[in-house]
C-alpha cells in the first residue's frame, strides 16, 4: 500500500443539493485525516457546489466528452468540468462501458483529453464473472488497460491513477478476495512499470472498487500494491464513507 491512500466516492447518478450536507461531513472529518487523500465524484450538477462547500477534499467527475466543444447535445467537455472545479475525472467506468456502449478507444480519447485540460484520471478496468471463471481476467483487464490509455499520459506518475474493478463486485455486496485483488494489482503494477517506466509505473495508484464498505476496507486496503479504494453506495452517506476512511487512516498507523 502507498503511503498516503487515495479514497475516492463516486456518487454515480445520486444526489441533489439536499446531499450537500454528507459533502461538508465528509470536508470537515477530512481535517483530522490528512493521512488519507479523500475525494469525491458527484454528478456534474454538485461539482461546483460541492467545490464550494468542501476545502479539504478532491472534487472529480464522472465523464467528459472527447471533445473541446461543439454541437454536442447533453454533452460536457473536460474544460467544463475543470472549470466547475473538477480536479479529476473518473473514465471508463464498466457502467459506462456497458450502459453507454463506450469503447477502449473512445475511453482513450477522453482521457487524452482530460490530460489536455489538465485533469487528472482514475482510469477504470474489470473483467466480467465469465473472464474469470474462464481464468482469463488478468488477460482481460491488462488488455483493456492497455487499449484505453491514450498515446501521452503527462506525468503519468502524478496524474493516472488505475481502478481495478471487478464487475461482478459492483454493488453486489460481495468484494473480490483479497487474494484476487492482490493478484491482479500486481499484474497491473508489473504492466504499469514496463509501460511508464520504474518512477512513474510505481508511483502510479492503483485502487480498488467492488462492494468497498466499512468492514472489509481494512483488509483490502492493507493488500499489497492497493492504494486505496473507490467506493460507489458507500460513500452516500458521510458516516459510512468516513468509516472507510478511518479504516485507511488505521492501516497506516499499523503500518508505521
Ligand atoms: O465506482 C465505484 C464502484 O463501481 C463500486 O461501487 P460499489 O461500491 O457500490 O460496489
């Protein structure tokens, strides 16, 4: 595990103004927890307004589009969202992937295009049930990472971080083991450092996302090459999140 993890929640499509309140919970526990990287990835109404209320954590989004600008219907660039007050955007998410038919290649164009607006990404991968009952997962999630990362990653190191995500384990209540996880966040990192290099391919996060709650963050973030979580149901609610978070804060403290 890194030295400062990194806990991301994705909110997906939930909220309203009235979810305010669990961003400001979450701001102000985030003051007594700086070992631990906190953010948080609204719908893109709440960027900006979540970027108002909370000083303390990092404020992303969910996805943009590949372009600059244009005749673009219901669409929100990256510059859009770095001028909400978006830090990151989270691309390549299995729900986007299959509820919006988004390819390996579109993935990487909107991270090259992330990158340009000086966004930084959590790049999402995960195999479905059938991969790896077949034994192919770590074929299967290597090949899609390496298919949705554009040409250029700048400062690779700093500015991609890679979310393992099993789809099986979304929202199922059922994680992965931690044996999995451990497996295939080796793979990735070994996979990282032949394609970035020795500094940059460790020093890039890997995070892991799939039934994250409360009582199995401790063990999953204790895993060897996992650098924190993304916690989607969750991180609705400030306590649970910040119970998460407390469990990070925890295994560092072990660990030190
Ligand atoms: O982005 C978050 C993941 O899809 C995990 O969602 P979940 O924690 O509800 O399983």
């Amino acid at each position: 595990m890194a030295s400062r993890p990194f806990i991301v929640g994705n909110w997906k499509m939930h909220g309203t103004r009235a979810m305010l309140s669990e961003a400001r919970a979450i701001d102000r526990a985030a003051q007594r927890l700086m070992q631990v990287e906190i953010a948080l990835a609204p719908p893109f109404t709440l960027i900006h307004p979540v970027r108002r209320e909370a000083e303390q954590i990092g404020v992303g989004a969910q996805d943009c589009h590949p372009a600059d600008g244009g005749a673009h219907t219901g669409d929100i660039s990256a510059a859009m969202v770095a001028d909400a007050g978006a830090g990151f955007v989270i691309l390549g998410h299995s729900e986007r992937r299959e509820g919006h038919n988004e390819k390996d290649k579109l993935i990487a164009e909107k991270a090259a295009a992330a990158f340009d607006a000086g966004l930084k990404v959590i790049l999402c991968c995960g195999e479905p049930m059938e991969k790896r009952e077949a034994g192919k997962a770590v074929d299967h999630v290597l090949r899609q990472l390496k298919a949705s990362l554009p040409d250029n990653v700048p400062e690779a190191g700093e500015r991609l971080t890679v979310a393992y995500e099993p789809i099986w384990a979304i929202g199922s209540g059922e994680a992965a083991s931690i044996e999995d996880i451990v497996a295939m966040h080796s793979a990735i990192r070994e996979f990282l450092v032949k394609t970035f290099g020795e500094e940059d391919g460790t020093a890039i996060r890997i995070i892991y996302g799939g039934s994250v709650n409360p009582e199995n963050a401790a063990e999953i973030i204790a895993g060897d090459e996992v650098n924190g979580a993304l916690v989607g149901g969750a991180s609705l609610s400030a306590e649970s999140f910040m119970n998460i978070v407390l469990a990070a804060q925890d295994v560092i403290a072990s660990q030190s």
